[in-house]
C-alpha cells in the first residue's frame, strides 16, 4: 500500500484512472470506489487514514485535484480546496470571512434581523460544516469527523470575522457519524461569555423575536431555512384563518399574526415546541386572544376536524389557509416510496379540509425527495380528493441555504403554494 518514493507530508489518496472526471468539475466529493491506493503520510501510525484526517487527492497520473477530510464509508473524502496539496494557514478564516460577506451583502446582517445561517456545508464551499447565528451566539454544528477535529479553529475564524458573535455552542451530538472513534465532547460551549442567557435567548428574524434553545431544541434550535416562506405566509394571511401544522416554535404562525390573520392555530405533537409558541406569541404580540396552540399529532388533529366539522356533507368553519412544514419524511433513498405515500395522504387531508379559496403552504425538506416528485405526491393527493387546485408559487431554501452549482445535492428544502378552489 505505501510507496516510499513519495515523500509526502500528507496521506496521499490516489484515484482510479478517469475518476478525477467529478472533482475536475468541482463536485466536492470523493466516492470509495474511485479510490486506487492510499499512501500514509511517513508519521502514521496505522494502516489506513485515521477518520478526520487531512488527505491530498491525487489522479492515476499524479495531477494534485486538492485536499480535504478523510471519512469512512462510501463518501470517503470531502474535498476543502481544490487544486492544492495544503490548506493555507488563514483557510478557516478565509473560507468564514467569505461566508459573512454573502450575508451581509444579501442585507440579512440587520439590527431587525441577526438570526441567520453563516455556514451550510457544500453551498458555502465547507462541506459538513453547519453555523447557525442568532443574536449573538453561534451554533456549529459538524456533520464529519474532519469538522469535529477542527472545531477550535473554525470557533476562533468565527469570532474574529462575523462582529456579533460572542459566545460558541457546539452541537454535533446527532450528526457525526456516531460508529467513528471520537475524542472531545460534541456539545457544549467552545467559547462562552459568562452573560449569555441560555434557558432564556431571544433572536430577532425580520423584527421578530423567537425564543431560541439550542440545548433542547431541534436542530441548531431553529428552522432558518422558512425565513422566506414566512414572509409569504404574511402577504397572504391578511383576515384569514390559518393553520400551522408541523408549527415547531411557530415561526409562520408570528408571521401571519402580524400579517393580519383572523386567527391563528399552531399545531405540534412536541409539547416542549408548543411551549415556545406560546412563549413566541406572548412577546410579539402581548394582547394577542386570537391564537391558540395545541399540542397534537397532525393527522389526529386533521381527522378531527374533518370529522367534527361535516355537516349534511358539506364542510363548515375550517381553515382558509394551511401550512404544511412536516419533519422529513425520508432520511434515506430507500425510505422515498413511503415517504411520498406520507406526503400524499397529509397532503390529501389538508385540501379535503381547506375551504373554498383557500391557500395551502406545502413543503417537503426530504432530500432525497426531489421536486418533481414532491410535485407529484402533491398532484395524486388534489386528484384523490378531487378538488380543482392552481399552483401559484413554488418554493424551495433561501440565500443563507446556498446550493454549489457543482453539488446538486445541495437542494433540500421545496414548497408549494396552492389555490385551492
Ligand atoms: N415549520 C417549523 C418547522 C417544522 S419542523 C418552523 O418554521 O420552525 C417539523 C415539526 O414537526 C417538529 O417540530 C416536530 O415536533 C413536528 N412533528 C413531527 N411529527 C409530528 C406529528 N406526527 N404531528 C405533529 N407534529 C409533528
């Protein structure tokens, strides 16, 4: 396996010849399969890279194509910088400094709004790393071994290129890979200031307050990635009266109060989310006596009252505009046919019960879901109950959620917005 004429001071991974194809386009990943050989570095110790390790890449014909994290499994190397046999010294800094500007250029770094995302992995070209911001905390969140090893340096590149940032909590409890031999925690703060607040942290997102708990919460304790989709939901919500199902801390359901909205019922089976709600609703709107959240599973709640509000066949009260915002219903490929089936029949419930001109919010964040059959699990499910249905707008992640144009894969989150007659 070792070549000792190659005097490297990395492990050298070289690939089968053609197999540089996908890296030479920028596609960031290296699959195990392309993998010729690996030559250790001449201080290892082991016979194989250690997971989290730095590796170069190389072509059959010894062409550097770059560095990146080694890892075990199919995706054998995530790919840091192209072109190169090192990482410069400034890298982590560099690669955040360069994720900031995008924020701060998109006007999302605003005294009105300092809740957004600095970091998503592959689109800001730091594949499985993950920073959430609010306020003046940050949130890592490491989805690879490489990233956990190098928390500290990315936690100092944080602090001296994003202004607001004081204090770092590290969340990486449920995303590493939880088979790989891991030293140091994978939660806790990596630098706190002592006045942080954090069983009472507040975030401002388009001049609303959220309660944030990323001890607790789901996630980083936040869903950033519907910060657009809410302030549609505010066009839209003017006199209606609207359902947020799936309502987490109640993000659309803030939006939509201040849009106008009749009344507004937030809907989550987590008790601890519907807590916040009400936490969420009582700061922003003090005097608020026309929302009501209920803590319940979706499809009990939508059979009730499907069931509770026919009357000689005909639907009375209801809804005038949903939202659906479900938990992914596919974590893997293999799990996509019963995910459609969930998102079909949700789906079905919801414009069964929706009055007539009504808008639905419907969205689906499985990544291995794509949209065109998103759109058709949508499509079957207005055909089932038969109702005449328009789709007015089609959604997807917003500008602090970046898909690099060479990984696809980057695409997660998608919506619809239906008319339904
Ligand atoms: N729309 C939210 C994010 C939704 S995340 C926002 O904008 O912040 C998905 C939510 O679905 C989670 O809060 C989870 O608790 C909830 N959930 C999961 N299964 C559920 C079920 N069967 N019934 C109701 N809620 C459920």
């Amino acid at each position: 396996m070792v070549n000792d004429q190659m005097v490297n001071s990395m492990t050298t991974i070289i690939l089968k010849p053609h197999k540089e194809e996908s890296l030479l386009r920028f596609h960031p990943w290296v699959f195990s399969g392309a993998i010729a050989r690996v030559v250790l570095d001449a201080k290892h110790k082991g016979d194989v890279p250690e997971e989290g390790e730095l590796v170069c890449v190389q072509s059959s014909t010894s062409n550097v194509l770059g560095v990146g994290h080694w890892q075990v499994g199919s995706i054998a190397v995530r790919i840091l910088s192209f072109g190169s046999d090192s990482l410069p010294a400034d890298f982590w800094r560099t690669r955040i400094r360069a994720a900031y500007k995008v924020r701060e250029s998109l006007g999302l770094v605003r005294k009105d709004n300092n809740t957004f995302r600095l970091v998503h992995g592959e689109g800001d070209n730091l594949p499985g790393l993950i920073v959430d911001i609010y306020a003046d905390t940050a949130v890592v969140q490491a989805h690879s071994v490489g990233m956990h090893v190098c928390r500290t340096e990315i936690a100092d590149a944080i602090l001296a290129e994003v202004p607001q940032v004081q204090n770092i909590y590290y969340k990486s409890d449920d995303t590493l890979p939880f088979k790989a031999p891991i030293e140091g925690e994978k939660i806790g703060w990596l630098i706190h200031d002592q006045m942080v607040n954090d069983s009472e942290f507040w975030s401002v997102e388009n001049g609303l307050s959220f309660r944030i708990d990323w001890l607790r919460g789901q996630k980083t304790g936040f869903f950033i990635d519907q910060r657009e989709n809410r302030a549609l939901v505010e066009r839209y919500a003017h006199g209606k009266d609207v359902l947020n199902m799936f309502c987490y801390t109640g993000g659309f359901s803030l939006y939509a109060l201040r849009g106008g909205a009749k009344t507004v019922d937030s809907v989550d089976v987590s008790q601890k989310a519907i807590d916040i709600v009400e936490a969420n609703v009582k700061r922003n709107f003090p005097d608020c006596t026309n929302h009501r959240a209920i803590a319940a599973d979706a499809f009990d709640y939508l059979n009730d009252q499907i069931n509770a509000k026919m009357v000689n066949g005909q639907m009375v009260n209801g809804y005038d505009l949903i939202i659906l915002d479900p938990p992914a219903f596919a974590k893997h490929r293999d799990a996509v046919k019963n995910a459609l089936r969930g998102y079909q029949r949700i789906n079905a419930k919801a414009i069964e019960m929706i009055r007539p001109g009504g808008i639905l919010f419907t969205f689906s964040c499985s990544q291995a879901v794509d949209k065109e059959a998103f759109r058709l699990a949508v499509f079957s499910a207005a055909a089932q109950v038969g109702r005449s249905v328009r789709i007015l707008h089609q959604l997807h992640q917003p500008q602090d959620h970046p898909i690099n144009i060479y990984h696809p894969e980057g695409e997660y989150l998608k919506g619809l917005v239906l008319y339904v007659e």
